[in-house]
C-alpha cells in the first residue's frame, strides 16, 4: 500500500456501530497495541493506560450498566438513545479497548485523545472497524464501576477518558455526513 492509499483509508473511515462477532486477531491486536504503547504522551510522562476487554459478558454488563446510567443523565438525547433497550453504548463489538488517563496530572485527556486517534486511525489500515466512545464514563462514577475499572487493571488515580469499540463492521459503511464549510480557518 503506498502514501496516498493509506491517506485515503483513512480518509475514508467512519464510526461503525454494528459489528460481526468475529474476534480480531491477536497479530493485529499486539499490532495495534505496539502502536499505542510506542505512541506520544506529554512530555513522555506515559500516565495512560490501556484494558483491552474482549470478554464478551463484561463488555455487554458495561453497555447495560452505561445504557441505564444514560437514561438518568438528564440529557435528553442520551435519553432517547438510551430508552431502547436493545440500545448498546459499545455496539457489541468483541474488543473494546478502554483508554485511561491521570486525570490529575498534565494533558491526560490530549493524551487518551492522541491514542484513541492513533487506534482508530490503525485500525483501518488493518481493517479493522472501530468507534470512539465516551458513554462509558457513566458507569465508572459510581462505586460499581470502580470495581469493573479494578478487574479492567485501570491504575488507581486513573480515569476512563474514552472506549474504542473494535471489530469488523456488520452491514453496510455508512456514507460520510455532510461537513460544515467553516471548520477550518486560515491565518497566514
């Protein structure tokens, strides 16, 4: 694949919220782990953490603990989402990697935002289907969520920023959305 091919996957790639049970494979999961791992932190401090959950059943108790905190969240759109029950915040995909962060010290969140781009930028060179989430942030603020974070091997102190949900997209790639025409700026 040359320059241009993989600019142009990228380009390309778009949140998947449907996905095949199939596992990823474990080459392209220490692929995509190496990567993230080796990726930049704020002044290489690499307060980051990253609980790779492809258990099926917690990933599915995590959706539901999230889907029912979102129907108390007072937002109304999450309400909404929320309201069916079939609805699942990690889409049911088979891995999904939870991205953390010292949320106390310096740049943690430009940290889990740098990782979660570099995945799911990754992961579409490799084929592989993903979608950023920060749904999930409604189960680990309370107790029972500190406990799936300690199963998860989150570090103390750290804070879930983001999940990626990852796997190999079910049904048809949705069609790029229309962009607004001022999101970029020149000063030159």
């Amino acid at each position: 694949m040359d320059r241009m091919e993989a600019l142009e996957i990228i380009r390309q790639r778009r949140s998947i919220r449907s996905y095949q049970p199939q596992q990823i494979s474990e080459e392209d999961l220490n692929t995509l782990l190496r990567i993230l791992v080796e990726g930049p932190t704020a002044r290489n401090m690499q307060k980051i953490h990253f609980s790779v959950v492809q258990d099926a059943e917690l990933i599915d108790f995590i959706a539901e603990k999230v889907r029912q905190n979102m129907l108390n969240c007072g937002n109304p759109e999450q309400i909404e989402k929320a309201k069916n029950p079939e609805y699942s915040p990690l889409f049911h995909a088979p891995t999904v990697i939870f991205i953390s962060g010292d949320l106390s010290g310096f740049n943690a969140h430009t940290d889990c935002g740098i990782a979660a781009g570099l995945l799911v930028a990754s992961a579409s060179l490799l084929g592989i289907s993903s979608c950023i989430t920060a749904s999930s942030i409604f189960l680990f603020k309370e107790e029972e969520g500190k406990k799936v974070l300690q199963r998860m091997g989150v570090p103390e102190n750290y804070n879930v920023v983001c999940g990626v949900a990852l796997g190999y997209q079910k049904g048809e790639k949705p069609a790029m959305p229309p962009k607004r025409k001022d999101l970029v700026t020149f000063v030159r």
